[in-house]
C-alpha cells in the first residue's frame, strides 16, 4: 500500500503536538461532520480472499511453513522495509470493539463493510498535493483481503476480550492525576506538563511499535551478531543477538535494553530496563513515556500510564511469506497491569517506501507557544477580561472518551445535538 501523499507527511511531522488536529477517523469528509465524498467507482480487489476459519473465536497460528532466505553469517534475512500504514488505513483498533466479545475474527458480512471502505480508500487515492487533507490509499483493499489480520477484530488477542487488564490501584491513582497536552483542563506552565511525544523525545517503549497516525515505516538492518530496528518516527533499536551481558537495573533507556536470540524461524526479542517514572512528577527526568499512546487507534486517553522498573516485553518476529511479518508483543509490569498483554499484527513489506528525516525536536516551538498562551489566557481571566474556558469548549475533552470507531463494527454512538460533549471524567480502562 502506498502512503498518502508526501507534502502530508512531511506537514505533520513538524511537532507531535500537531497531531491532535489529525486525530480524527480516517473515513474522509463524512467522519468530520462534513459533506459525504463524490460518489466513485470502487477500486477493483484482484487479491485471493484469506480463508476465514469456521471458528471466529479461535486465533490461527502463526503460519510458520515459509522460510526465508539466509544471510552470508547464516541468520534468516528479515532486512527490508515494512509499513504498518494499513492498520491505521484500515481502521483495526488495538481494543476489540465490546460488541463482539471473545471473537477473533469478523463475520463475511461485517468483512464486506471493511473491504468496501478499504476499495472506497483506493479509489479516493490521489497523488496531487492537497496539504493535511490530502487522502486516499493504494492497495488497502488487496491487503485487507489477502491476510489474516484484514480478518482480525482487533491488534490485543490476550486478554481474550480484546481489552486491556485493569490498572492496579497504584497506576490508576497516576495515570488518572497525569499531565500531558491531552489532558482536558490542564493548564501549561513547564516542559514538564507535557508528555515526551508532546517534547518529540520519544513515543516510549513498547508504544512506538504500535501504528501511530502517520509516519508508520519500519527498516530492519542486520549484521553478525545483530539486528537493528529503525523506526521512521523517534527511535532505533540495537539489538544484540546471543548472551551479551545485561545492562545494571539503574541503567535505562527509552526504547530499553534488548537481547535478540532465534527459535527456529522465529527472532525472538526481550527487552528490559524501559524508561521508568509517571507523568505526574515535576522532574522531568522521573518522567516515563506512557506504554501506549494515544495515537494507536482505541487506547486508553491521556498518555499518562506510568511505566514501572519491572517493566517486561517479549516479541516474536516471524516471516510467514516473501512480503508479510507476523509480529507479537506480550507486556508485562505488575506495578501497573493486573495482567500481562498480548499483541499481534501484521507488517508489510515495502521496499520502495521512503525515510525522510524526523526533524520534530529541531523546530519544536509549540511547548513554548502552549505555555505562553496558557499564562496569558490565565492572567486575563484573573483580571476578569476573559471568561473560563467550558469543559464543553476545551477541544482536548474529545480525546478523553473513545473516538475511534471500526466501521465494521457499526458500533459508532449517533452525535449529540448541540455543543461538543465535554466534562469527562478520568476512569480505569479510559474507554
């Protein structure tokens, strides 16, 4: 699939703090309230349609029957390019839409609805500069047909609900009293108000695997004893392979300490001494990135999950055919999750998507802007020439409750009439 246009990329890629004008769904003029789009044929779908299996709760395997070639030194070559734009094109959530509980899967008619916007995406596609509203997609509807993962409910397979394990009482109490540029009634009088992503220091660990909406490459480069993760938006992983020594427990980094080794086909990472610390601290150093950001479709709001020392992730990384990458991630931190989690979705290979330079932190004046603006707006309504902003008012209330939506699902609330929804209250799960 090819992204959308590149005068889009490179606009929203000025400050992360940009991004709250583009977390809205991806359905085009009718999912913002506006006109709906002119009517165009649908895009064809030549791709052979992925065998649903009979039983829509049972998760498939990891098909492992493929193997792919080898390196000069003897390590499978997963050194390509990958894109996991599709998800985000596509709309599959992280969290399983309620509706369908336990099922893994869709129904053919709930299938139909996902492939036909996907062919509505395609055929929208064009490759003329239309700035941040530039849309449309190349081969979304012959991805979603062909995999599994086209197929699949949600990115969370465990819990088997598709939802995230509750906060423990320790975590709630921080990610709840939190401070990020996303936290509705939040006033700005430091970099530390803001979380590391608002900064462009990082998107955290493990949240920076996870589709974001833009910016969505992977490369992998391999060498003799290791493999490199780069990432298109904040971060590159080195990854020994082997027994190399660990870091001490002090040491910590934000994409943390990782140890690569094989199991079979399969390259399996473990990663340890992720960034600890919350998003209530005042020190900016004690400050942690969130383990998952609100950015990734159907998260929990706020970016202000803390992360824990004991902080713990596994992934398997298997090629399942010349083009596709089976990825699965299981977290563990008891300090803030009841329960370890587990992800798994799929990349595609794209050798011809291109890199351009992350300059985010370069330019990053909003932080300033934001704080400036948040002391004037203070200091007049203190001297009575402005009133207080309504929860109604504060765009960051639209972000605090769940505002992506499967289209497959249908599970959409109608909009109220009158002003924006607004007032909404922080609780566990935040969906």
């Amino acid at each position: 699939m090819t992204r959308r246009t590149i005068s889009t990329r490179l606009a929203v890629t000025a400050s992360a703090l940009a991004a709250a004008m583009m977390l809205v769904p991806a359905s085009g003029l009718e999912a913002q309230g506006g006109p709906p789009p002119p009517s165009k044929p649908l895009a064809p779908v030549t791709a052979k349609e992925w065998r649903t299996p009979a039983d829509l709760n049972q998760l498939q395997k990891v098909d492992s029957t493929y193997t792919p070639p080898r390196t000069a030194w003897g390590d499978y070559d997963f050194a390509h390019t990958w894109q996991i734009e599709n998800l985000n094109a596509a709309r599959i959530l992280f969290q399983r839409p309620k509706k369908w509980g336990n099922r893994v899967y869709l129904t053919p008619d709930e299938f139909k609805i996902r492939q036909t916007n996907a062919q509505r995406s395609d055929s929208s596609f064009s490759n003329e500069g239309q700035g941040l509203n530039a849309g449309g997609t190349q081969g979304l509807a012959d991805w979603v047909t062909a995999t599994e993962f086209g197929h699949r409910t949600s990115m969370l397979i465990d819990p088997v609900d598709g939802q995230l394990p509750p906060l423990t009482p320790w975590a709630d109490a921080l990610w709840k009293n939190g401070r990020s540029s996303w936290v509705p009634g939040q006033a700005y009088d430091s970099p530390a108000d803001f979380d590391s992503w608002d900064r462009c220091v990082s998107r955290g660990f493990p949240a920076s695997m996870f589709p974001f909406r833009y910016n969505n490459g992977l490369r992998i480069f391999q060498g003799p004893g290791f493999m490199v993760i780069n990432l298109e938006m904040l971060g590159t992983r080195m990854i020994p392979i082997g027994n190399a020594p660990k870091w001490p427990g002090q040491v910590e980094a934000w994409m943390g300490d990782s140890r690569g080794h094989w199991e079979g086909k399969t390259f399996v990472i473990e990663t340890s001494n992720i960034k600890s610390g919350d998003g209530v601290t005042y020190d900016i150093q004690k400050r942690a990135a969130s383990p998952l950001n609100m950015a990734t479709q159907n998260v929990p709001p706020f970016n202000t999950i803390p992360t824990s020392v004991q902080a713990h992730t596994v992934e398997r990384l298997t090629m399942v055919d010349a083009n596709t990458m089976d990825y699965q991630i299981t977290y563990s931190d008891p300090m803030v999750f009841t329960a370890p989690w587990t992800a798994r979705f799929e990349w595609a290979r794209d050798d011809s998507y291109q890199f351009f330079e992350y300059a985010c932190f370069e330019g990053d004046v909003q932080v300033s802007g934001y704080i400036k603006s948040s002391r004037a707006e203070r200091a007049q309504i203190a001297a009575g020439t402005r009133k207080p902003e309504t929860a109604q008012q504060d765009s960051r209330t639209t972000f605090a409750q769940q505002f992506d939506y499967d289209p497959a699902a249908n599970d959409r609330p109608a909009r109220p009439a009158g002003p924006p929804r607004g007032g909404a209250q922080r609780s566990s799960g935040g969906q």
